[in-house]
C-alpha cells in the first residue's frame, strides 16, 4: 500500500513539474499583457509589475511543488510560513484572474455592439492590481467575526417524543493547521459549548495538517462538550496529511470515529443512531471508500437515523438506505469570490437544507477556511440543527 501511495505521489508530483510550469507561465503572460499592453508604463516599472504577476502566480505552484509533495519539507519549521504565503498568493491570483478576465468578456462583447467600455489604461492597471488585497482584508474580516451560529430546525413527521427538542450541533471543515490559529479554534469551541449540544457532529477536514505539527489544537477539541456526546468522520484532507495518526489522535481525545460504521444512542423510550462513513478520497490511498450500507448495519430500526458524508454528493446514494438525515461539508459554499458565486457550477449540493424523498441532507459551509483566510461573498459557520415534529 505504502508503494502504491508512493507512485500515485511521483505520478502527482511529475505532472506538476512538467504541466504545471506550462500553465504557470500561461496564466502570467496572459494577465501581464492584459493588464499592461495599453498601459504605457516606463520600462522599469513595467519590468517590476511584469515580474510581480509571476511571482505571484508562480509562488502558488512552487508550494505545491516544494511543500505539499515533500514529505521532508513537512517537518520544517519555515514551512509553515511558505504555506501561508502560498494562502496569500492563493487569494490574490483569484482575485486578479477574476478582475483580469470578465473585464476582458465584457469588453469583447461591449466591442460586438460598437461600444467601449473600458479603457485599459494606467489607471485601470492600477486599479486590479491593488483591488485583490482590500478584498482579501474585507474577507480577512469576515474570517474574524465568524463563524456565525446558524440554526436550523429539521422535521419529521411521527418523530416520538423524547427526540423532540434534540439539539445537534454540526462542525465542519474547520482545516486545523497553518493560518488557523490555536485562539480561533478554541473560539470555536467555546461558542459550540454554550449551544449546550445533545450531539456534536464533526464532519470531515478538521485537520488539515500533520497531526504532531498541530497537537495543542488538536488536542483542545477534547473541550467539545455533548450530552450524548462528540461523532467524527473524516474529510479528503484527512488522508492527505497521514490518515491512521489522525484517527488515531482524535480516538485518543474520546471523540467518537464513524469509519462505515454506527453507534446507537438511547433516549428515553426512543432509540437514536449516529452512522458515519468515510470519504471519497480513500480510494486513491488505497483505503475502504464510504459504505452506507456498512453504516446503517443493525441499525436499521432505530427511531431516528443521522448520517455524517464529508462529501454532499455522497446523499444521491445515501437517500436510498432510509437515514432520516445526512450532515456534510466540503463545498465550503465557494468560500469567497468569484467561487461563491460559481460554486454551484461545481457540486450539485453547495449550501443549506436540501428534501431528499424522504431524508433531508444539511451542507455546513464551513466552520474555518481553506487556503487564504477570505470569506467574501459568504460566511463560515456553526450550525445547530434541532429536531422537532
């Protein structure tokens, strides 16, 4: 398992040095000559804005290439802070990609009716160049006040009585690791805590980091406090960063891991199960994919039946096997602009409640972030979802 992990990584890491720089070098010249072909800036300055564009957009692979597939460079100490500028350039490059290219749509189609809509000067030049950090700072603040509590009530028809009022309270995607600091996820913790949780569900990219790099943290979510107690599943980042000691840190912390499986819960006269499944990237670690059919296993009867799925799509299967609910994340609901706006041009199920025939799935937007820290266009968030008839 381990050499087929090791050749998928090589395969992964040759197509980035071979086909990344192509499409680096791309993207570079494509912004540098929209943005400063009609511009008329002195040579020096042209030189020094030309080179910041590919430094920009080249720092973003240089990451990729130098810290993400190298394990060695894992345990350096500045690796961190290359990851978090490697966020910076993220977001900036998004931004000015955006900017750069509906300007260019518009234009083309402004031109089609004889119009001239922009003027592609200087002054504009200027304009897209320095709008990506405001931006960033604007979404930088939304990560600061939130994440927002969301609640949401989910009925059920017949449901008995003693599961009337049940509170769950839905973590997700909170990415544990560079740029997420130790006071922001104990923030979160305590904000979860005063909802006062029947049920904490955690569903998936909670840490996003080797696990001993980020232990402190990890270790704070034994602060996480349910009646009926703390559920987990993992998400795609999990496996990407040593999946067997994240699981196995988590299990330490008496949190409960759902890997196909179940556990049922007593309340009252009314039985209740939490079934959670693993995530669609297992396969390419060679590891057990999601089986709902594993999940719901001897549970089939119970009154209620919550199911955790990191991935939403993963709810066109479980539909089939009766759960009551499905808790997911992973959408991040695009996270900030322009992919909160075309994030439904990429998952079928982005954000919110969503009627299933009989089940109802719930896509947490996320209760940290991925990569720059921006939530423009969207919020992160801390959903507490009670049951009621």
């Amino acid at each position: 398992m381990a050499q087929r992990n090791s050749k998928v990584t090589e395969k992964r890491s040759f197509f980035l040095r071979v086909v990344g720089p192509i499409f680096c070098t791309v993207f570079a010249v494509y912004l540098s000559n929209q943005l400063f072909r009609f511009a008329n800036l002195p040579p020096l300055i042209l030189l020094a804005a030309v080179a910041w564009v590919f430094f920009v957009v080249f720092w973003i692979l240089f990451v990729v290439l130098y810290f993400w597939l190298n394990p060695n460079y894992h345990e350096s100490k500045i690796a961190v802070k290359l990851q978090q500028a490697g966020n910076f350039a993220q977001g900036y490059f998004s931004y000015l990609f955006t900017f750069v290219f509906f300007r260019d749509v518009a234009s083309f189609f402004a031109y089609l009716i004889g119009r001239e809509i922009f003027i592609y000067n200087q002054a504009e030049a200027f304009f897209i160049l320095a709008a990506p950090p405001i931006l960033m700072f604007l979404g930088r603040l939304m990560v600061f006040l939130g994440p927002f509590n969301r609640r949401i009530k989910i009925r059920k028809p017949h449901l008995k009585k003693d599961l009337q009022g049940l509170r769950i309270v839905q973590l997700s995607d909170i990415h544990i690791g560079p740029g997420v600091s130790r006071a922001k996820i104990n923030s979160i913790i305590k904000q979860t805590n005063r909802l006062e949780p029947d049920i904490i569900a955690l569903t998936g990219d909670i840490v996003d980091h080797l696990d001993h790099w980020f232990s402190e943290e990890i270790n704070d979510l034994r602060k996480l406090k349910a009646k009926y107690g703390v559920f987990y599943v993992p998400g795609n980042h999990e496996y990407y960063w040593g999946f067997h000691p994240i699981i196995e840190k988590i299990r330490n912390l008496g949190i409960s891991v759902l890997l196909n499986s179940n556990e049922k819960i007593q309340i009252g006269s009314a039985s209740f199960a939490v079934c959670g499944v693993t995530d669609l990237a297992a396969k390419y670690f060679s590891l057990e994919g999601p089986s709902f059919e594993k999940a719901i296993h001897g549970v089939e009867n119970c009154d209620f039946k919550l199911v955790l799925s990191h991935h939403p799509k993963t709810a066109d299967e479980a539909r089939h096997y009766k759960f009551d609910l499905q808790l997911s994340g992973h959408t991040h609901g695009g996270q900030f602009i322009p992919w909160s706006l075309m994030i439904r041009l990429f998952q079928k199920y982005t954000m919110g409640l969503y009627q299933l025939g009989s089940m109802k799935l719930y896509v947490n937007r996320g209760t940290g972030y991925w990569g720059p820290p921006d939530r423009l266009g969207t919020f992160s968030e801390i959903t507490s979802l009670t049951l009621v008839d």
